[in-house]
C-alpha cells in the first residue's frame, strides 16, 4: 500500500492511493466507476496464483484518493496512471480497464506509447464513443446523460442505489450472482467518493475514444456481456472490437455490467489465458 503525489490544489497535495503485490510480469487494474481498486479483489485473487505482480490504484477522487475539486477528465486520468507507471518503473505492462477504467486505458497509450505496455485488456469498458452523433447512430442521446447529472446533483446517495441495480442486473441475478451485502459494500465505496468527482466524470464518459483506437498497437483482449445494461454491448464492445486490428473478443453470455464479479470465473479464466500467451519480447 502507498502513494503517489500527482499535483497539488491550493496547499493540498493531490495523491493516489495504490497498492502492489506479488512478482513476476506486472497487470496495472484500472478500476471503474463510481468504485475503487478494491473492486477487483476477485482478479487480484486469481492473477496472483498466476504468478503475476498486481497493481490496484483509486482513480483520483475515489477510493482512498485525493478528492480534487478539479482533474476529472482524461487526459488528466491517463497523465496520472503515467506518473504511477513511471514511479514504479513498471514494463512488460498489461493494462486492464474496467468500465470507465477503459478510457484510460486507451488514452494512455494514445498519449503515452506502448513502450512500458504489453498488453492492453477492455472489460465492460465505455469505448470508443457512447454519445448519439451523425456519424454515432449507435451511441446514446445527450439527454440521458443530462438526466443522470441532475440525478446525481439532487440526490446523489438515492442515483447510486438505482445505479447499482442495473450493474449487476439485480432482478435476475440479485442473490444468485451477487449477494445484497456485495451491492451494500459497493454502494458505501461509491457514496465515500467525491460529490463533484462522481459528478464531473459524467461528462468524462462524453470523450470520444475512437481517434485513440489506432494508438492500441499490443496485443488486446475485449470481455463484455451481452446482457450488460450500463454500457450496452451494441454500443461499445461490437464497435470497439471492430476499431482494434487484430483484438480478441469475448462475449460473457448473460453477463451484466459488473462481471468481475458475477461472472468472475470466466473473466479470470480469460485474463489469465490472454497472459500466457505468446508476446515480444519486453524488459522486467
């Protein structure tokens, strides 16, 4: 468990909390929203019977992060998982990004290069674009997101409770897939984030990724579900393995948004397959 100082608001520095366990070849798991690292205990689990080195980071504004009034977009998202990437020294690097977690990701490697990346994993995640434009038929009408805005700005504690119930398809998964105590832990994670952070990454979601997929030049794997309600599969994993020449795709059938945990085994089964196989040849 540590920190990393990724700039400072007024007399307050701005830290990220991480945490890095294990040896072997380093997997970076960029967490989604509005959650922490502490999200993906089931894969932490698995990747290090694997035998891997495993870094978990609180995206600013979450978690046991700083809480900034200011910084929630990607380009600032992507320049502090470099300034955690580079304190670590990490290389032979494979990202994994969750949800949100995804846009990161991409712009890391957008801005950054691949020279401490091995390989790039999307789960769930929000590209390559989720507004509704002319040449976006697929995405999502403006209106939405400015619905979720006024929801989470009148009454943010009552949105994540509703929230939560189509990330993990409750009605048909609640108490079979995910217990009610999971959801209860989820929902105090997400109600001790920051009110403008939770607020201002809707507006982060907006980005449009697709001019970022031609910088993914490692080896990619893709898992979405097709029953995922949050971030529809039609509208982000389809596209996004089509934008990534070459990317491994694999559909968790019945899977909701949050299948890192109901749908843990086959994600990690995946991951770890994706891990072992063949890749250049990078410094440790």
């Amino acid at each position: 468990m540590g920190t990393i100082v990724v700039g400072q608001e007024n007399t307050i520095p701005i830290e990220l909390y991480y945490e890095d366990h294990g040896a072997g070849r380093p997997v970076v798991l960029v967490h989604g929203w509005p959650l922490s690292g502490a999200s993906w205990e089931k894969q932490v689990v698995a990747l290090l019977a694997a035998g891997h080195r495993v870094i978990t980071y609180d995206r600013r504004g979450f978690g046991q992060s700083s809480k900034p009034s200011t910084g929630y977009d990607y380009n600032t998202f992507a320049a502090d998982l470099d300034r955690l990437m580079t304190k670590l020294d990490l290389r032979g690097v494979t990202l994994v990004g969750f949800s949100m977690g995804g846009g990161e990701v991409a712009r890391f490697l957008c801005k950054y290069g691949s020279e401490r990346v091995a390989r790039a994993v999307f789960v769930a995640a929000i590209l390559p674009y989720l507004l509704k434009t002319a040449d976006n038929p697929s995405g999502v009408d403006g209106s939405v997101f400015e619905g979720i805005k006024q929801a989470i700005a009148a009454d943010r504690p009552a949105y994540l409770s509703a929230f939560f119930q189509n990330f993990y398809n409750l009605d048909v998964l609640g108490g079979k897939l995910v217990s009610s105590q999971v959801v209860q832990y989820n929902w105090n994670v997400a109600a001790g984030a920051s009110a403008k952070g939770t607020l201002d990454c809707v507006s982060a979601w907006l980005t449009d990724f697709r001019p970022d997929l031609s910088s993914i030049d490692v080896p990619t794997l893709i898992l979405h579900g097709d029953a995922d309600r949050i971030l529809p599969i039609a509208a982000t994993g389809i596209p996004l393995a089509k934008g990534i020449k070459g990317a491994q795709f694999v559909v968790v059938e019945g899977g909701p948004h949050g299948i890192t945990w109901t749908h843990a085994e086959k994600v990690n089964a995946e991951l770890v397959r994706f891990l072992k196989e063949p890749s250049p040849a990078v410094a440790v």
